[in-house]
C-alpha cells in the first residue's frame, strides 16, 4: 500500500503486482488467452473456479518475469461460467469466464 501524504490531502493507493490483466477472447471456445504486465520478478499462480466454488484448472505457482507476459491454454472444462484467479502471495485478481464448446 502507498501512502501520499502533501499539506491539504493525505491519500493511501494499494500498490499491485500487475498493471493489467486481459482474458480473451471471452466467451471462450478454444484457447484462453492471459495476458499481463508484471511490475516484477514474481510467482504467480492460475486456477480456474466452478459455480460452484470447485477448483476444476490449476497451473501451480510458476515465477514469471517483470515485463509482458501471454499464457495460451485450452482448459478442459465443461461449457459454463467460471471465474480465472490469478493468485501472487496475498494478492488476488479474479475474472469471469464463459466458455462454450
């Protein structure tokens, strides 16, 4: 977390590891594509969630680098809607996924 502190405001910022996170194409009906940019040198681990909150896809923790990073991959999961979590130490990032066969 980043405190700023100036003489008329005081504002506190969460910093993250990633600046940005894209899933696509979603709806998904092929390879899911995951791409990001990492602040820095870090673990970073991918699972995918079912409705009814069942880890159904993991990728364990794998060290990526700073800079831009794609990770291409074809879940093997029934069609429906799932969340992509994306997890480095206490910070989480979770987004929605359909997917359609």
């Amino acid at each position: 977390m980043l405190i700023e502190v100036d003489p008329a405001t005081v504002s506190i910022q969460p910093i993250s590891a990633l600046e940005e996170l894209l899933v696509y194409p979603n709806p998904v009906d092929g390879a899911l594509h995951v791409s990001f940019e990492a602040k820095s040198t870090m673990p970073l681990a991918l699972s995918v969630i079912n409705s009814m909150g069942e880890t159904v896809f993991i990728i364990p923790e794998v060290i990526f680098c700073r800079g831009s990073q794609l990770y291409d991959r074809s879940p093997d999961v029934s069609a429906g809607v799932y969340a992509l979590q994306v997890v480095s130490g206490n910070e989480f990032w979770t987004r929605k996924v359909v997917v359609t066969h």
